[in-house]
C-alpha cells in the first residue's frame, strides 16, 4: 500500500440498462435501479435510483424521469455522469476535505462500438475516475461466478450476451439487443392486444417477476396475478388476472431470439472447445436468467446441461470486483 493510498477509492461498477451495482472493499455498497429524476426547467437532479424509480410513470409536465442506458449503452450522456456521480456519493455520504481519487473497472457489453465505449469511459471521467479499465460483461460473468465456465449467456436488461471463454479470453461470442426490457414491451403489448388494458413499464415488470415464464408448462407453477391498468375503451382503471401461461406465450418470439444467439455462437465454437462445452454445460446470469423454465428450455433446444448461477443478478458485478482487485494483473481489462 502506497503513502497515499487512502486518497484512491477503488471502486468496480456493473453499469447495466436496469440496474447498477457498485463494489467497494469487496463489498456491494450501491444496488440501485440506472433511472434518474431530472427537474425540466432547471435541469436539477431530483432523485436518482429507488427514489427516482418510485416517480417514474408518475410524474407531472415539470419532472421527468430518464433511463441513462438503453441496450446496454449510454443513451444519455449527461445523465448518465450525474447518475454515476450520484451513486458514487452513496458510498460515503460524509464529505471529506480531500476527495479521493477514483480507480474504477466498469464492465461494457461485448458487443459494443467504439464511439459507445468512449461515452462509457468519458461518463466515468466526468464523473471523477482517474483510472479506468473495461471489461466485456461475458467475461466478468464468468469471472464472478467462479468456476472454468466455458460457455455463459448473460441475459440482463438491454443485452444477451452469448459468450465462449478460454484461456482468459473471449473465443466466440453473440451480443443482441433483446433482454428484459424486450420482455417487459412483450407484456406490454399482449396486455394490450389480449385484454385491451393499457400499462406501465413498472406494472409489466411486476408480472415478469411474478408470474413470468418461458415454458407454458413448468414445475411448481406460480399462482395467477391481479394486474391493474387503465381500460383502452372505456379510459376508466380495471383489474385482469394473469397466469404464468399467458405470459410465456408472450415472450416466446424474445426468447426464440435469444436461442438463436445461443445456437449461432455454438456454431462458430472451435470443435475442441465444444466437447468441452458438452461436458460443462452452459451457465446463465443475468436477471433474465430468473425467467421461471428458461434454463430448461435452453437445455431441450441445446441439448446440453444448463446451470443457474449463484446469485445470477450479481454476478457480473462480483466477476467486475475481482477484476478490480487484478487491476494492472487481467491482461483481459481494456484500457
């Protein structure tokens, strides 16, 4: 440890389309929601994370609610760094005479352009890292879910990522815009189309975490669910009841998306590699991996073991930790 050494934060963020993660001193300090609450005429931050998230959907003409990422990259810029800033803040809340230095490795889908990879590494900056190192969200995957993972599809809330990994590298690896948010519009949608009911981005999450499935016949179904949202004839708000069936019927099209990215990256897998995969088996993370049946369907298009990660939601944000730790060591990190 350097004189210094307590004027640098090291710090590690899983900066994802739904949610963000930080890691200090191996530790998940900030699990928040990537939304912030920006007042109209002045620009002011008025609330960033769960607070924001309980405005959004809600508010009236003079605030408005903004999701920095979309697809796994920066959608907004500006309030992208305040949301960052902000979540920084909630590390230590105390404000300290000489701000330390911020030492930051953020993970990137790996399916990324340039240009969004400098609006990631600029965002970081502005918001006050003077280190920064990125790592492709299919390796900190595998990283954090600890074990010679050789092939893993992270399902998160902008992107799937299909990855094979060896060697500490990415062999072959599939990146698609379809992921949770595709499944919330998917909800959406049919709720409109099926039951003439009109909801929200909240509502539709709401019922892919409680009744959401990706097979219509799965063990240990959940019970039906009581759905609210305004009447698409009549404008007056109503009650419909949902099942697990429904909804799986929902997001067939996303998830037959995702099977052909797995299916394709399979394909482009060097043959000793696939008889390794064959043994191993593949591993999902991701909040999307938590779709009730999907591991299981995945297995029958396959035909190959699919493992659930231990604690899925955060195991890019453990694998981007470690990485961390091996700042200067991970010949992986982009610098």
């Amino acid at each position: 440890m350097g004189l210094f050494s307590f004027l640098t934060r090291e710090i590690a963020i899983d900066l994802g389309t739904a949610n963000t993660v930080i890691i200090h001193n191996d530790k998940v300090v900030v699990d928040e929601p990537s939304i912030v609450a920006i007042e109209r005429t002045t620009g002011k931050i008025l609330a960033v994370g769960k607070k924001a998230q309980m405005m959004h959907g809600k508010t009236h003409e003079n605030i408005k609610t903004v999701r920095p990422l979309r697809d796994g990259v920066i959608a907004d810029f500006q309030a992208a760094e305040h949301m960052i800033r902000e979540m920084i803040k909630m590390i230590s809340p105390k404000k300290s005479l000489f701000p330390p230095s911020l030492k930051m490795v953020i993970c990137i889908p790996s399916g990324i352009t340039e240009v969004e990879e400098r609006a990631v590494r600029d965002s970081a900056e502005q918001s006050g890292a003077k280190e920064v190192r990125l790592i492709h969200e299919p390796m900190a995957a595998a990283i954090g879910i600890g074990i010679d993972v050789l092939m893993i599809i992270d399902i998160g809330g902008g992107t799937t990522e299909v990855a094979v990994i060896a060697l500490g590298g990415i062999v072959c690896n599939k990146s698609i815009r379809i992921a949770g948010d595709d499944f919330n519009s998917d909800i959406e949608e049919y709720m409109r189309k099926q039951h003439n009911i009109h909801i929200g981005e909240r509502s539709s999450e709401r019922i892919k975490i409680e009744v959401g499935a990706a097979m219509s016949e799965i063990e240990n179904p959940p019970e039906d669910f009581a759905v609210h949202g305004r009447d698409m004839l009549t404008g007056i708000p109503k009650e419909i009841v949902v099942n697990y069936a429904e909804i799986a019927h929902a997001l067939d099209k996303s998830i037959t998306k995702i099977e052909t990215a797995v299916l394709n990256a399979l394909e482009l897998t060097p043959p000793e590699l696939a008889a390794d995969i064959y043994r191993t088996g593949i591993y999902l993370a991701g909040g999307g991996s938590l779709l009730r049946g999907l591991d299981k369907r995945i297995s029958i298009k396959t035909k190959l073991p699919v493992h659930i990660a231990e604690d899925p939601l955060r195991a890019v944000a453990r694998g981007t930790g470690i990485a961390l730790k091996n700042f200067d060591k991970f010949t992986f990190l982009i610098k």
